[in-house]
C-alpha cells in the first residue's frame, strides 16, 4: 500500500503497527527493568566494598578504565597538560532514547566519551543502538575519542556452545538464554539485535542484557563517522598494558593483583574467568584533532548542587 493511502475508516490499527507497539512495550519495560536493578544499587562504605565476592575484579575493572584514559592521554596532544579543571554536572536520562544533543548544546563538543559496562543495554533494538550512537558521534568533536567496554559476544557464544545446556559459569557469575537459543550455533547475523540472555554477577548485576556482536557494532560505528582504533579482550587488554611500568605500578597501588606485600588477597580464578567476558574498545571521530571551542557558558567548577542535575524523559 502507498503511503498516504491507508485505511483508516477502522479503529484498529493495521497489524504491523500493532506488532511494532507490542514491541515498543517490550523494549520498555525490559529497559525499565534494568533501570529499576542498578537503581535499587544502595552506596557502599569502604569496608563493605572490600567485603566484596569479587572485590578485585572490581580494582581489574577500575584499572582497566584508567588505562584507557592515560592511552587517550598520551595519544591526543590535546590532553597533554599538567592538571584538568573541569566541572561536573548529572543528566538522569536514558541515553538510547532521548537526544542528547539539545541538551548539551552548550557544552559540546567533547573531547572524550566514556561508557563503561552498559552500551550493550542498547542493543535490545536497531533504533536504540543507533541513538546510542548517534548521541556519542554528535556531542564528540573531529578527532575527538569514544572509550568503553563490554561484554565479548564471541566469548559468550563460545562458552554457550561448550555448555552441557543454556546456562554456564561459575561461583561469581552465571549466564542464562532462553530455549529459542538450544540450537546454539544458529544466531542470525541478519538481525544482530534483540539477541537476549540473563547475568548474573555477584554483588553487581542480575538482570537482562544483550550480545553486541563486534563486526556489527563496528560497521554501525562507522555509519555516524566513529572509526575504530583498538579492540582487545580484558585478558589481552591486561596482559599487553602490565608490561608497560607505569601501568604495572598503578595495578600495585589498586590492589587487584595484590599489593606486593605479600599478602595473599587477589583476583581469583573464578574472578579472571569472569573479567574475560568483557572487551575493550576505543574508537576516534573522523576530522582533524581541533581544539574544543571555547564557550564561556560553561560551568566553572564546583561543589554539585541540585541545579546541576537534570532529568530528561
């Protein structure tokens, strides 16, 4: 039928937008519901952090993101200074369903983005990656650099299709797909989106998550002008940046190896097997690596007031 010649005499809504409505509702609710498990997150005091199953895959973690943010550091001359001032200011929103460009308008372009265990949450839909996407390609400037991590579909897949059923892991972290997946070796490729199963890591994450099969990622990327630098698995990540002294030392002061006192505390097995569900990526903006404008709207830093939080539906 051509557009603009539909029938509209009946109050019932043709069948494919019905079915595009269930699945709005669907993506919703399982975004709320994701939503509802990391805000029902309560702030932890030091000593319950260190009391922590899996404390040092948490210090892994940190390192790892510090590592990326000295690699941009060092390979940007625009980073290459002797201290950052910069204010901070907390946007309550879901960022693979509103623009965020408006909003930030007087504070973009940036030099740097940075999403940490969570752009695979956008991967429940074609149209919530593109926004993901589309937010980080617009607010960064030319040249400007986009950092994250997330889980390693090649390496979920894998451990799925060496799994006695649809459930693997081991004492810190299971994983758990439905039964349309018993044929393991069958993911459509066509439709990389929506591929969900269930994560379980202790005290940190229990709720529905989403493969991002990397290819794919990568060949959307390039769409909204992000180019790949980097990507590497958590155990290749870990094991190249160790032998740079710098990051050796930084891993010591963090303690996920332990503090080379020693003291016998470190990443367990079961820990390590878990950090390798994870890679690193870096991508860059196409352009020349200008100088961010100067806006003399721009927040001076600062103590966070309420002000400085908005919330966006």
């Amino acid at each position: 039928m051509k557009r603009g010649y539909e029938d509209t005499s009946s109050s019932s809504p043709p069948p494919g937008k019905q079915l595009k409505t269930s699945e709005n509702d669907n993506t919703q609710k399982l975004a709320q519901k994701v939503a509802e498990h990391y805000s029902k997150r309560t702030n932890q005091t030091l000593e319950e952090r260190e009391a922590s199953p899996i404390i040092h895959l948490k210090k892994l973690n940190n390192w790892i993101e510090d590592c990326r943010t000295r690699y941009n550091c060092e390979t940007d001359p625009l980073y290459r200074r002797k201290k950052f001032s910069f204010p901070a200011r907390l946007i309550c929103a879901d960022a693979y369903e509103v623009r965020l460009d408006e909003e930030l308008k007087h504070d973009a372009p940036f030099d740097i983005c940075s999403c940490q265990f969570a752009l695979h949450y956008s991967w429940s839909t074609k149209e919530r990656a593109r926004r993901a996407l589309l937010n980080v390609s617009t607010l960064l400037r030319p040249g400007g650099t986009f950092v994250g991590v997330m889980p390693d579909a090649n390496v979920i897949v894998r451990k799925l299709r060496k799994a006695d059923g649809l459930k693997f892991g081991n004492s810190v972290y299971w994983i758990s797909f439905d039964e349309k997946y018993a044929q393991k070796q069958k993911f459509k490729l066509s439709n990389p989106y929506g591929i969900q199963y269930t994560f379980h890591l202790e005290d940190a994450v229990d709720c529905p998550e989403w493969l991002v099969p990397f290819h794919k990622f990568k060949e959307l990327a390039e769409e909204y002008e992000l180019e790949l630098v980097f990507k590497k698995n958590s155990h290749e990540f870990v094991h190249e940046y160790l032998k740079k002294p710098e990051f050796a030392e930084l891993m010591q002061r963090l303690g996920a190896l332990g503090d080379g006192s020693g003291d016998e505390k470190t990443l367990s097995e079961d820990e390590w097997d878990a950090a390798y569900l994870y890679l690193v990526f870096v991508l860059r903006k196409r352009g020349q690596g200008e100088a961010t404008k100067k806006n003399t709207q721009r927040r001076q830093p600062g103590q966070i007031k309420e002000k400085d939080v908005t919330y966006l539906n």
